[in-house]
C-alpha cells in the first residue's frame, strides 16, 4: 500500500511539475519562431489570438496544478496516517 501511495505521490508531483513547465515552455517555442504548440499557429508576426486565450490557458493551467497539489495532500496525508499504524 505504502509503494502504490509513493508511486501516486510522485506521479502527481510530475504533472504538477510538467503544467508549471507548460507556459515557458510556449513561450520558449514562440521566441524561437515557432507557433507556440499551437497557440499562433503562423508564428508570432501573424497572431489573432482572442482576447481570452490567454487567461483560459491559465484558469486550465492553475486548474490542474491545484488538483495535482490536491491529490498530493491527501496521498501525504494518507502514507502519514498509515505509516503511523506499523
């Protein structure tokens, strides 16, 4: 049980880790003079983005990370509780 809940933990440090990741990375893409995984798709000269990609990108962006930092609460909190019981 202990490794399934190690195992979890860091899987969900992972993601949370790549989704903090995620806006350098496109704006690494994008200084680069690529379409920033999609976001321009003819490259930075040619971008008619709508007012709210930006946010809705970053409302789904913190979303996750809270969930992710979420589960890993409750994973934390539950290899405490069972560590506990040995």
């Amino acid at each position: 049980m202990v490794i399934l809940l190690r195992t979890l933990l860091g899987i969900l440090v992972a993601i949370a880790a790549a989704t903090i990741a995620v806006p350098i990375l496109v704006l690494a893409d994008l200084a680069g003079g690529g379409s920033g995984w999609g976001l321009c798709p003819g490259g930075l000269s040619t971008c008619s983005t709508s007012y709210f990609a930006g946010p809705e990108l970053a409302i789904i962006l913190l979303g996750v990370l809270f969930v992710m930092l979420g589960g890993s609460a409750l994973c934390l909190r539950a290899l405490r509780k069972h560590g506990t019981r040995q």
